[in-house]
C-alpha cells in the first residue's frame, strides 16, 4: 500500500492467486477501489513502498509460479492512472520487506530470500524517489528480519518487531533518514 494526500494505492497481491492489479481510493470518499493500472508482473509479498508528493516506489516480493524473490523496483506517479514503470533494482531479491520515507527519500529494511536457501536480511537501502536508479546501502538492521513493520517522519525512520526465524523479535531500530549509516 502506499498514499498521497488524496488517494490510496494498493498493487499486488496473492489471494486467491497472484494479482498485477493496482487499484486505488479516494481518501476522502467511501466506496470501493477503482482500477489504476498493474503492475509489469503479478507480485505477492511485495514491500518498500515508499511515497513523496508525487510518486509511489514499489520494490520486491515474490512471482509466481516458483514463489521466487525478486529485486525489481517499480513506480507511478499517484495523481494521475496508468502502469508501474521500472524504476531500478534492490541489491537482493527479497520479499517480506518493509519500507518507508521522507518526502525525498525511501528506504527498505530487512526481508527474506527463499532461493537457493531461505535467508533472513538486515539490509536497509535507499533510493532517491524523485530520480529512477537502483537501490544503495544506506546500512543494516539490528538483526536480521523479514516482515518488521515500520514508520517515518520527515527525518526519522523506525523498523520495529519483525521474524527471525524460527522466533519473532520485539527490536525497535531508528534511523535518520538524510544520512546513511
């Protein structure tokens, strides 16, 4: 998911099967969601959405049929309808991510890779969401997690809870969005 001050978006998803559908709502309206575009290919899993005025980031997530991670990033411009374009790539392939951001920066945390291992991340990453280009490291995790849910200011970024496999964690991180580290 991922707003604007107007609307909502919602790309993806995995029940009953795996969607390229994005839809969206109008924040201030009831009623049901409206057809956007898709997605290039359908997703399930998918994290790092991130947002400025203008733009959503999607990034990750997992295609069917072998239920493999994938690293690409996609985006739509929010006010007006169309299809996600490519945007770059994450440095992994990782579902299960979180995502969040200042108005001109996003950043993934954490995730999970099922191929050829199952692997837990503590990657954090950064793009600069007005500018198209792939992800770089911004830092790490506490430990490593996927499924953590996050927050952010326009400066500060929290990465809280999360699995680690075969427990779940209670770890809150913070960052500082403009700076890496």
């Amino acid at each position: 998911t991922a707003a604007s001050t107007t609307r909502g978006i919602i790309a993806g998803g995995g029940t009953p099967s795996v969607k390229n559908v994005i839809e969206f709502v109008t924040i201030t309206t009831t009623g049901d969601a409206t057809d956007f575009g898709d997605l290039p290919v359908a997703r399930f899993e998918m994290g790092c959405q991130c947002t400025s005025a203008t733009r959503a980031v999607f990034g990750g997530g997992k295609v069917a049929p072998d239920n493999s991670a994938v690293n690409t990033i996609e985006f739509i411009t929010m006010a007006t309808k169309g299809n996600a374009l490519n945007f770059g790539e994450l440095s992994q392939e990782a579902s299960r991510v979180t995502g969040f951001s200042s108005p001109t920066r996003g950043l993934s945390a954490g995730g999970f890779n099922n191929t050829p291992s199952a692997t837990k991340s503590n990657v954090i990453e950064f793009v600069t969401i007005a500018t198209l280009g792939n992800a770089t490291d911004f830092g790490d995790l506490l430990t490593q997690r996927y499924t953590p849910g996050s927050g952010s200011s326009k400066t500060r970024g929290v990465i809280g809870g999360g699995n680690t496999q075969p427990a779940k964690t209670n770890v809150i991180d913070f960052v500082t969005i403009a700076s890496a580290g």
